[in-house]
DNA sequence: TTTAGGG
DNA sequence: CCCTAAA
C-alpha cells in the first residue's frame, strides 16, 4: 500500500484534526513533539473536525499544539489507521502543489476549483503532494506516486472502533454540549456530525453538493458559531466544521503571504508553526460572504496567551479551519468567539482532557479586563442582534504586562463590529474623586459595593488601559480588617479574607495586608500628631476615627508586624514624617 | 499559593 | 496598588 504523506496539521495531544477528507485522531496521549510519531486513526469525512483542548484557549500556558506531519495512505479506507510523522522543519511554499497558484511573491491564490479538491474522489491528488516524513520538505513529486517512506508496520496497533469511540462521542452526547451555547435556539444547531458522515461518506462524497457552499447541506446549518467557555477548564471540546472551508492560508512558515479566498478576497497571513500565527484580513478574509470594508487584523497566537488557532491541512499547506479568540468572563469562565463567520460549526463537549497540565489562574487584572470587554461585548451584539451575525472579526491584541520572563500575558481584545465603532474596550466610566467619599458613610454594608459600578476606578493611560484599581476602603471594612487581625492576629491574610473578605472578592489577601501596613503608619502617624489629624488626611479621605486608630495601635503592640523596621520605616518617614518602628512598640 | 518586602 | 522573591 502506498502510504502518502500530508499534513495534517496542529493539534493540542490528545486532539483530532482532519483533513478534508479524512479526519485524523491522536488516540494516544504522547505528547506530539517533533519528530515523534504518534498513533491516529483516519477516517473519510467530509468535514473538518478538530478537537481542541480549552485550556488552550483559557490559560497561558496551558498546551502547546503540535503538528502532525500525517502519512496518508493512497486510499484511506474508514477507521485505517496510519501513523503520522511529527515534523518540525518548515514547509516552503515553493513546494506546494500547483493547486493553489504561487506568484513571485510566494502569493497563493485558490481559484474555484480549490474547494473541489475536497471532494473524496480527489483525496489521491490531494495528498498527492505530501511531505517527506524524515525531511519535512514538500514532496515536489508530481508524478501522482506516493512515496512509500512510511510503512504501516504501525497497523497492528490499530485501534477499533470502540476505542476510537472514547475520544469522539456520538452526536447524542451534547448533554454538556448545550451549556455552551450562547444566545441561539439549541434548535438552530448544525445535526450533523462527524460519525453520520463516516457512516455515508462514500455515496455523501462522491457529490460535490456536500461540499459546496450554499448547497441545500449547507443551507440547514446555522451560521452564527460560538464557543462557551468549559465548565471545568480541563475539559476539551471537539469542533466540527464542514469543509466548505472558503479560505487557506499558505504554508511558509514565518513569512507573510498573501492569501486569497474562492471568493476572491485577500489578505495577508503569517504562519509560524512554534510560534503564531497572524491573519491579517486585508478585505473580508475571513468573511467571504460580506467583504469588510476596513480591514480586519488578526492575531491568533499561542503560548502565553490564550489566542489559539487550530489547523487542519490538506495539499500540503495549512487550511486555518478556525480561529479562536478567549475572554475570560468571570473567573475561569470562558465565551469564545470564532473569526470565521461564514462557517458553521459548533462546539461539543468532549471529556476530560487527556493529559491535564498546570494551569494558570488568569490574573485578576486580565479578569476584570476581560469582563469589561464581555460587557461590551454583549452591547455591541445587543446592537447588532438584528444585522446579520456575519462579518464579525475579532482583533486580538496580546500584549505582556511585562518583558520579564514568564511573560504574564495579558490580552486585550479590541472588536470590531462595524466601521465607525470602536475597536477598543471602553473603559468604565472614569470615576472622579467624588467616589472616594462613598465609601465613608459608616454603615456595615459592603455587600452593596459593586465592584465594577460605582466604586470601581480605573486608570486609564492613553493607548494602554491599565487597569488601576483604586478600591476606597471603607470604615467597615477597616474594622473588619481589625476584627480579622485582632481573631487571626498580622500574617494571616488569607484567613482574614475569606473571614471577613468573603464577600468583597476585589480584596485580596494583599490588598488586606497593604491596607493593614497602611493602617500601621496611620495610628502611629495619628499618636504622633494627634492635634493635626485632619490635615495628613489631604488626599480628601476621611479620616478614620481615633478609636479605630488607637486599636490599630493596640493590635500593632499585640501581632508586630514582621520585619517592620527597615524600608517601610524608611518611606513611612519621607512620606508621613513619622518612622513606623514607632509602633512596634507604642507602648 | 501565600506571605513578606519593597517600590 | 504593583511587583518580585521566598517560603
């Protein structure tokens, strides 16, 4: 048996990608490194099908997709197995097929007859133009031979069906599906999936009616796509797309290219295997219904940030079959929105992920960014409602809070919905000082703090909203950092928050110990001066009562606070001109 | 992950 | 309020 060799394309481990004809299914969990090799089990559908993990989209570090170089037979038969050869090096452009035109410029151009290509009976002069599996270089070979560098020694470790089955259930687990369906009637959903195409690929293949867009199989299916975030982080998802996939990017790793759809729209995109991967629309790229009149940029990356993209290949290049943008809502709430808007697919939830890494909680800053870009979200959408849902391009914008290593990746989502409005997040409304009164009003009702309402500051620079949060601590509050210190005693943040915190979420354990150090050099400030109270009190806050103070003082005496000699005292100095080793012992 | 220290 | 180091 001839085995060809095609790129399947990048996955998380543990996922499932496909080609256009054939859908490919890492059934084991090693991790898809280069050079290794890994077991999928192919099987003829006429849909791009890849599963991803949605850690991947929710955290920073989560999984690192791989790419699969897949060795494909000549003639794939449902549920062959073939092993996939993991390949690291580049894949030039000049290597590709004559299917897709290349210019001077290593632009690609796909004609119409591009997506006909998809069809079953071309799978041969598909993959005809493999790659090499030791190389990693296209198989320039156009004599319509297959290499045979691959055997399938590998078939004796094929999988069946049922095993197979655990990674992709059947259509009638959507159980857990639905929870992450936004805002659409579960009717509207595509019915199709992978498996009742499996069971007819031959006779559903063999017409191109299945694979042209706009036909009556493409009519039913609902164009508006979303993705919900996952209940439990470590879930993974699977994502079936029909492959009236309208656009392909090229394969030249790190260069920009111009891609162009069958619709005729270009853009530029950049592909980088390790690193990103950059689309910028320049019209209507990823909208072949409604061409944009401004252009679209995208940025999918992933890494450090929660941007991922997910590949699946045919012809030896790349197809982007979507693109995936996260926002964290709340917490480690997720709301997805995919990039194409002319393609339907939907979202199943999977199972557990196969291999479940360390995850990084999403920082509080990123949280509350995210959620004011959820809030916006939801309005530009709510004004939208009834304009048509396509068109929707989503400019990502990553950028770290620092250049320190590690990179805490935070992620700025700027969309555009329609010209004219503004890309940017909007900011919550600038509070003026008047805010820092509010919370002085004595009543032990922090409850009624809304973080995000009216005592929600924010700092906005110009360009870079960083958010600053200038949480005015109330009286309450500060006697219930008293009480919290005088039960736990200085050191025990964590359990004075959740004592007493509980239901102020946008008080940390940090917050609560500065507040304390500050609450240290106020009562020792305050014993000092004790005739001139008002006046340190300028920055046009109230002053604390001098009983509150007094117990602050009383508590210092009783829990020291560690260490508190030598810088604190230092600035406590310069700014408050009273040293703080003053309370340590003020007694 | 929490705490301490410093800015 | 932020950041990092250290535990």
């Amino acid at each position: 048996m001839s085995v060809r060799k095609a790129l399947v394309g990048a996955l998380p481990f543990g996922g499932e990608a496909a080609t256009n004809a054939v859908s490919c299914t890492v059934v084991d969990g090693e991790q898809l490194s280069p050079g290794h090799t890994t077991r999928v089990v192919a099987r003829r559908i006429p849909k791009l099908t890849f599963r991803f993990h949605f850690a991947m989209l929710n955290h920073f570090d989560s999984v690192e997709p791989a790419y699969i170089i897949a060795d494909l037979m000549n003639e794939v038969k449902e549920d062959d197995c073939y092993i996939p050869t993991m390949v690291a090096e580049e894949i030039a452009a000049e290597h590709l097929l004559p299917g897709p035109k290349i210019d001077n410029a290593g632009a690609l151009y796909f004609d119409e007859n591009f997506d006909k290509g998809l069809e079953i009976d071309d799978i041969s002069s598909i993959f005809h133009y493999g790659l090499k599996s030791n190389s990693g270089g296209l198989d320039s070979n156009t004599s319509g031979e297959g290499k045979d560098e691959l055997k399938c020694g590998g078939f004796d470790a094929i999988l069946h069906e049922d095993e197979v089955a655990d990674l992709r259930p059947t259509i009638g687990l959507t159980t857990a599906c639905e929870d992450y369906y936004l805002d659409v009637d579960f009717s509207q959903k595509v019915p199709e999936l992978d498996y009742h195409f499996c069971e007819e690929s031959d006779s559903r293949n063999s017409g191109s009616e299945s694979h042209s867009p706009g036909t009556s199989n493409e009519a039913v299916r609902e164009p508006e796509s979303y993705i919900r975030g996952p209940d439990s982080p470590n879930d993974y998802y699977e994502m079936t797309i029909p492959c009236e996939s309208h656009w392909s990017l090229g394969s030249t790793c790190g260069s920009e290219m111009l891609v162009k759809d069958k619709m005729g729209q270009k853009g530029l995109a950049t592909c980088d295997l390790k690193d990103n991967v950059e689309a910028k629309p320049v019209a209507g790229l990823l909208s072949s219904g409604k061409p944009h009149k401004s252009e679209k940029k995208i940025n999918l990356c992933h890494g450090l940030n929660p941007e991922r993209v997910a590949w699946t290949s045919a012809r030896g290049k790349f197809d982007i079959s979507a693109s995936l943008v996260g926002e964290t809502v709340d917490g480690d709430d997720l709301s997805m929105q995919k990039v194409f808007t002319d393609i339907s697919y939907e979202v199943r939830k999977v199972g557990p992920l196969l291999r479940q890494k360390r995850l990084r909680k999403p920082t509080r800053r990123y949280i509350e960014e995210s959620s004011q870009l959820k809030s916006q979200y939801h309005r530009v959408r709510k004004d939208n409602s009834t304009s048509s849902s396509k068109g929707k391009l989503l400019g990502v914008r990553h950028r770290n809070k620092h250049q320190h290593k590690g990179a805490k990746a935070a992620l700025l989502i700027s969309r555009e919905v329609s010209p004219g409005r503004s890309p940017r997040p909007v900011p919550f409304q600038e509070q003026d000082s008047s805010m820092k009164f509010a919370g002085i009003v004595g009543h032990d009702s922090d409850e009624e703090y809304n973080p995000v309402g009216c005592n929600y500051s924010m700092r906005t620079k110009r360009g870079s909203d960083r958010r600053k949060q200038n949480m005015v601590w109330t009286l309450s509050e500060v006697m219930k950092l008293v009480d919290g210190i005088s039960q736990f005693g200085v050191g025990k943040w964590t359990a004075i928050r959740k004592t007493f915190f509980s239901s102020s979420s946008y008080r940390t354990s940090l917050d609560i110990r500065d507040k304390w150090r500050n609450l240290l050099r106020a009562s020792c400030m305050q014993l000092k001066s004790k005739d001139e109270d008002e006046r340190t009190w300028r920055n046009g806050s109230q002053p604390l009562p001098k009983a509150l103070l007094q117990r602050v003082s009383e508590l210092a005496s009783i829990h020291p606070y560690p260490r508190c000699g030598s810088k604190l005292s230092r600035t406590s100095r310069r700014d408050l001109s009273v040293p703080l080793s003053c309370c340590d012992n003020p007694f």
